[in-house]
C-alpha cells in the first residue's frame, strides 16, 4: 500500500496536495476494503459531512470493484479530492490497456452483482470514464456535493 498526494492534483481538482490523496494498491479483492478504510478516514479528518463522507466511501468502494473484478491491472490508483463548494472528486485508474470498455449490464431482480455503475449514476452529480494519463488504462471518475 503506498499513499500518494501528486500523481497529479490537477485530475481530482485541486492545485494544494492538502485537499488531494491518491492511494496505489494491488488489484486484489483486500484492497476494496483498504481503499473504503483509508478515503473514510481522509474525509473525517477533512471533516466532511457523514452523508457526504458515506455516500463517497460507497462510491469509490464500487470503482475499486469495477477496477479490480472487471480489468486486467495488477495496480490501480484510486483518488480523492476536494473541489469547489465542499464537494468531492473521486477517481480510480486501472492499468487495462486492452480498449475493452467497461461492463454494462441490467442486473434482474435476483442477480446478486451488477450494479455497481448503476449506483454510481443515481448517486453522483456527474461521471464518467476517460482514458487514464497515469496508467494508460481506464479512469472512471464521480463527483459528489454535499446536498445540505
């Protein structure tokens, strides 16, 4: 595990490494749960509304997922950043340079996975997946504003 603060500021939307951080991680189911543990305590200690704070940790841990259950990467990148208004930037890269997109699907009632991307979308102000200038795969980035 390796805490970044500079891949680059400037993808999260910030220009003060003090309102961005970037996690590496290895691409193992495990990291979800330290990517979760680590963007929630960097939101308390930037003391960030709870319904803010909860709805980012859900948000990132479905992109670790996505990143590490859906691509071919050994890493990903995953970052948090403050931007105007007390909102929030989140991002994970992945290493997947095969140009496959990302998994769609319409999950059935009983379906026990799939809806990741369709939480992203309800719950996010905006996202969306570009190609990743860090790692040359994907990024799939979510804003969030606290709706207080």
């Amino acid at each position: 595990m390796s805490p970044h603060t500079t891949p680059s500021l400037r993808l999260l939307g910030s220009t003060n490494p003090d309102t961005a951080h970037w996690l590496e991680l290895p691409a193992h189911r495990a990291s979800v749960k330290i990517a979760r543990n680590t963007l929630g305590e960097r939101l308390t200690a930037w003391r960030l509304p709870c319904e803010l704070r909860d709805d980012a940790v859900l948000l990132l841990s479905e992109l670790t997922t996505n990143a590490v259950l859906h691509t071919v990467s050994t890493r990903i990148l995953c970052g948090v950043g403050l931007i105007a208004e007390g909102g929030l930037r989140l991002e994970v890269h992945d290493q997947d340079r095969t140009g496959r997109l990302l998994p769609r699907c319409d999950p059935g009632p009983d379906d026990e996975n799939g809806r990741g991307l369709l939480l992203v979308q309800h719950m996010a102000d905006t996202w969306g997946v570009d190609r990743s200038t860090l790692t040359g795969g994907h990024a799939v980035w979510a804003t969030l504003t606290d709706g207080a």
